[in-house]
C-alpha cells in the first residue's frame, strides 16, 4: 500500500494557499495551510509530515529561517520553495539550507505536483526508518519495544522506546537535547529536559553489562551513543 504524504504549506497568501491546499487534497495529498513561518514551526513540531512547501516571504519567521528550524528536527523531510524572486542569490541559499527543489511564481499546479511527486521518488528509500538496531550485543526492536540482551529481555515504555530510536539513528553522532525534547516531548522546556535526563539514565542501567557501549553527555549539547569497536 503506497503511503500517504502529508503536506506542511506554509504561504502567507491565504487566497494562493486555500487553493493550493484544496487542488493537493484533490491529489491525493492531505494538506496543512500555516500563514506564517512561526506557525509552520510549531505545527511541524506538533504533527509528523512527509512534505514542506515553503513560501520565501513570509511574516514572523521567513520561509529560510523556517527550513534552518524544520532541518534541526528532520534532516530528511522533502523541502520545496515557493517564491516571486528569481534571483540566483536566493535560490542557491534555499539549497545550502537543504531544500529539494525550487519554484518561482507564478507557476501551474500540474508542475507543482509534478516537481512533488518526483521529490517524493527521489526520497523514497531515504525516508524508510529502521525498527531494528544492533548495539554492541544488544538487539533493539522498536516497534515490539523490546531490548534484548545476551542475558535478559527488557521491555522499554514509548518514551525510552523513542528516545533509543533517535541515539540508535545518530550512533556514534552527538544526538542534540533540543532535537530529542522537540521529537519527543513536543517541548524543550527545564522540565521536561530534566525528564529526559531521568530516561538516559534508565537506559544507560539497560547497557551495563557490554562495556563496549557508552551513552555519552556531551555538555551543553546533547548525548551520544557510542560502540567501542563498532556493532
């Protein structure tokens, strides 16, 4: 079954967006309208997306301050740009902050959804996430919430479950706290970075017999999850 893409439209021209949002859900796509960048933020931070439209001018926070935002959190989601500029400045800053493709106004909805569908075949493989891990000797198995050990079974609750996927994706790379808050918690508050605090302990307890593994604070930045020796 081929998997649905959910939208993220951020466009500040609330008569271009309705119609854009409108002719994407026609397609097939279900789309989200933000009329502002700050309000594309919190609402990707909130809601899991597949695809971004990103208008360039936008109020608050523009459609390149929003992209900086949105790859702190994902590095893979499909970006496309939307803009009235056509200068080359712009367009080679969109693709330094890791946008996909780019698309000058005015322009045909027939070549916007094309433009999509070919990002979308593109990322394909890249946006297929791994539910397994092996870690030292330690299986992970997400989606059961199961990690095995040569010596026991630990079933980990959702929040250690995700927490583990996001340092198994960045083993042997600093995950950065805000990152996992914002996935996770929805919120990089002290309260609940001291909660996060309180599963990198659990977790570490989970590892202690492999003294390979080594789930690192790297200050003022993050964690790690490191395997002496590789897996």
């Amino acid at each position: 079954m081929e998997q649905i893409t959910k939208v993220l439209l951020a466009e500040d021209d609330k008569n271009l967006g309705t119609i854009l949002k409108a002719y994407l859900e026609a397609k097939g796509f279900p789309t989200e309208l933000c009329v502002n960048g700050q309000e594309a933020m919190e609402k990707f931070k909130r809601e899991d997306f597949n695809f971004c439209i990103l208008d360039v001018m936008m109020p608050v926070m523009d459609g390149f301050a929003l992209a900086k935002e949105i790859r702190k959190l994902d590095k893979k989601v499909p970006l496309l740009f939307l803009t009235a500029k056509s200068m080359q400045e712009d367009k080679i800053k969109g693709f330094e902050l890791g946008a996909d493709d780019y698309l000058s106004k005015p322009f045909s909805m027939e070549e916007l959804l094309m433009r999509m569908k070919a990002i979308i075949r593109r990322s394909a493989e890249d946006t297929v996430r791994a539910t397994v891990f092996q870690i030292g000797q330690y299986s992970f198995d997400y989606n059961r919430q199961i990690l095995t050990g040569p010596d026991d079974e630990n079933k980990l609750t959702s929040k250690e479950a995700e927490l583990l996927r996001l340092l198994c994706e960045n083993m042997n790379h600093v995950l950065d706290r805000s990152v996992a808050l914002n996935k996770i918690w929805f919120d990089d508050s002290y309260f609940n970075a001291r909660s996060m605090d309180v599963y990198i302990t659990k977790l570490r307890k989970f590892f202690k017999n492999d003294p390979r593994i080594d789930l690192m604070n790297v200050h003022g930045i993050g964690f790690k999850l490191v395997v002496n020796g590789g897996n």
